[in-house]
C-alpha cells in the first residue's frame, strides 16, 4: 500500500489494464453465475486455521496483494488478484497467474488501499455477500483503517463479514443474524457515529431500542445466548466482533 | 472486564469506596502540582520496550487492571489502581498496595471498561494530557472499543495519546503537533464521523482543507518530511496513527 501526491478529494482511481487471456468471458460466466458470495483475501498476518472453519466452498476469490498467498495456504484458488503487488513474492504471483487468475496490478502511488480494491472488484462482481479473510496483525493503521472501511457506505448494499485473526466481525446495518455459541462473547461497537435503536435477541444482556455512541463501551463484552442471535439497527452502523478463543490478535 | 445487565443506558456508574489511607490529602497535593500529564497503563499485551522510550518520567500513573503488571515491568510506580482486577495476579496486586496506591476496586458487571475508568480517575485528577501504554494485543474488540474511546467526546479537553504496542497514536481535535522521523508512516484516520478542514504540515502527502470520511483509506500511509510536524482540524476528530517500526501488533 502506498499513497500518491494529493491536495485534494481524489477525483478519480487509475484503471490498470487486466492482465491475463479470458478476462471478459469469464467475468460474463461469473455474472450468469448470480454471484452470492466473494471472499476477499487481504493482506497482513494468515488467520489461525481454526478461524478458516466454516468459510463457504465454491466461492468466488479475490485477493488482495499478498492476501494470494493467504488464499493458496488456505487450499483456494485465486480469481481475481488485485493490487500493487508490493508485497507478493514472484513465485505466488506466477502460482496465482498460472492458475488462471486475473490479475489487476495497480501503481503503487493510488489514493485507495488494496483492500479497498479488492472490494470494489467484489462490487463488480455483483457480489451480495462478501466476507474479508486476513487484515489484521502488521500495522495497527492498516487494521483500524480495514475495519473502518468495511463498514463504509459504500458496501451498505453488500452484506459484510470478516475473520480477522482469531476474531470475527459483521457490519450490521439493518438487521444482521449472527451466528456464536452460547457463552461466546461479542461486543457491539458503533462505527462513524451513532448506532440508534439498536435491538438484540439471543444475547446476555438484551438492547432494546438503545443508541450506542461512538467512544461509549457499553456494548463491549455482551454474550451470546442463544444461536442465531439477531441484532437490529434503525440509524447508523455497528460492527458485532467476537473477539474468538485465542488471546492474541 | 464485563458487562452488566441493561436494557438502556446507563444512569449511573457504581462507585466503590476507595482503599488505601491517605488518599484525600495525596488527591490534594496532586491537585496543587497541576497535573500535567497522567500516564495511564492498560491491560492487554506488553508493549515492546522500545514503544516506551520517551515516556515522560515522574507522570502520575493510572492502572487498569492488568496495567499495573506492565506499569511495575516499565520501572513506574502506580499511583491508581483501578478496575474489577478480574485478571490482576494476587502478587501484583500486594506490591501495587504495599508501594502505597490507592486502589479503586469496582464490580465485575458494569457498564464501563476499565480503560475507560482509568481515563475518568485521570480526568478527575485534573489531567491536562493523558499517555495511554497498552490496550492492544490479546481481544480485537478490546482494540476497536479503546481507540474509540480515546477518541471519545468526554475527553475533548484533554490532549490524548496512546502507545499501543510498537504504534503511537494521537488525537486530534484543532490543532496538534507530531514528533516522528522523516520518512516514517503516518495515517491520518476519521473517528466518529467525517473530519473536515483537514490541513497539514511537514506530511509527504500534504492535505488542505480536506475532508476525510469514514471508511475511507485516504489518510493511510502518509509520512513525516519534517519534525515536528502538524495537523489541523476544524470539524470532527481524527486518531494520527504511526505505526512503528515493527510489523506485527
């Protein structure tokens, strides 16, 4: 990642060319294919593969600069590879091109993250559901800056999931059902201001048209008590993270 | 930490009484030293030892639970204990005592972290800027609910920073100066909601005027060209994030 030269709101992102044979067929097949679900492979630490359990077969694969290599070591194919390619070693570049994978090299002076890239390709791809696999360990503003834009506007339309290290996460506009075991904890945390008429099921410590402001840490540590729990939001945006068995990110 | 049964929010936070003579006369004469800045050291993981060069020395220190283990393995005697000291060990509880902390001992189910807490015990002591050491490490929702509470309104009018593993983190509200050597990265990040009238100084990638929204990754990876250097902001709040030299959390 890298940023380029600004005095001002980017007005426009570099398009690279694609890279690879088949790029529009394809592209059409997976459309036909009513795409539902893109996993998003970002950089950053691998996820224990514990935290892997569970991710839906079949899916559609996108990654993010050296979030390919996260993708390979979890027994995935590549479909999209996206990026500056600034932190990729040649021999998974040449693993992912030679498995058939598009490949979107962008200049490593861009206004947009990789992983903001790999979003908007999962946007293109007609994506309904998309869970973000990796992007956390390394950097502390790459992690704050990844959960900020998984909750952004710009994805309001997609259903937004992510396994960050041991910990899970889900964007919840609406009304989300989630999935924990009894006892499992999971902290309601307001993104970019104010969560209003937030209302739970399933959960120890039930919230009942309650407005949770950014900085309060009322919604940290309630627990699951029932699978599925629900959490509902009229205003705003939360994200629901449990935080997982381990204790280290 | 825990949570306690709500269906609103919070009215009242409970009170313990406190615990350790002397503390309304020590709680005077700090008032008459006009504290300056109150180190407050939070639980989670160490920080590496290179993360607290620079400390500033003689700080009144502020303990949150586990934070006094890191307080007492940083050389600083604690002032503050406070916290459920849920995962406090019986020997770091005695030394903190025996050295004379007054300790504020609260109940496990409450509505406020005990970073959280500590912050309050620092604002009560009159702090004019508050070091957080910690709070990362170990639960991802323990991070994300820490940096939103630094960044939090009840602390507007104190001058906040964090060093949160090999990380340094400001907040910004109007104007700060930053220290970092050229080159190094600086992420500039909105919390909370947009941050407007955003200009920089002595930053590679200067911003002015600029308004930085949620979710977006425009702010990341800028860096230092001179020391110190500045950030301005006339709407909103910003966490100015430099994430070290280290690559994982």
């Amino acid at each position: 990642m890298a940023s380029s030269p600004r005095s001002g709101p980017p007005t426009r992102r570099w398009r690279s060319p694609t890279i690879g044979a088949g790029w529009r067929e394809r592209e059409r097949g997976w459309r036909r294919m009513s795409v539902a679900r893109v996993l998003v492979f970002a950089g950053g630490d691998p996820n224990p593969p514990e935290a892997l359990a569970g991710l839906p077969p079949g899916t559609l694969v996108v990654a993010a600069d050296s979030g390919a290599a996260h993708a390979l070591a979890a027994g995935r194919r590549v479909d999209v590879l996206v990026g500056d390619l600034d932190s990729l070693d040649e021999a998974t570049l040449a693993e992912v091109v030679a498995a058939g994978a598009e490949v979107r090299r962008h200049p490593a002076a861009k206004d947009a993250t990789d992983l903001a890239l790999a979003l908007d390709v999962a946007l293109e791809l007609g994506a309904e559901a998309v869970t973000m696999v990796g992007g956390h360990g390394g950097r502390l503003d790459h992690l704050l800056a990844n959960v900020a834009l998984l909750a952004a506007d710009a994805y309001a339309g997609v259903e937004v999931d992510a396994r960050l290290g041991p910990a899970r996460l889900s964007v919840v506009r609406g009304r989300r059902s989630l999935v924990g075991r009894p006892g499992e904890l999971l902290s309601l945390l307001p993104v970019g201001g104010p969560a209003g008429g937030v209302t739970t099921e399933g959960l120890l410590f039930p919230l009942r048209d309650a407005t949770l402001r950014p900085g309060t840490t009322w919604g940290v540590s309630n627990q699951f008590t029932d699978e599925p729990a629900a959490v509902q939001v009229a205003e705003g945006v939360l994200v629901a993270v449990a935080p997982g068995e381990r204790g280290s990110l």
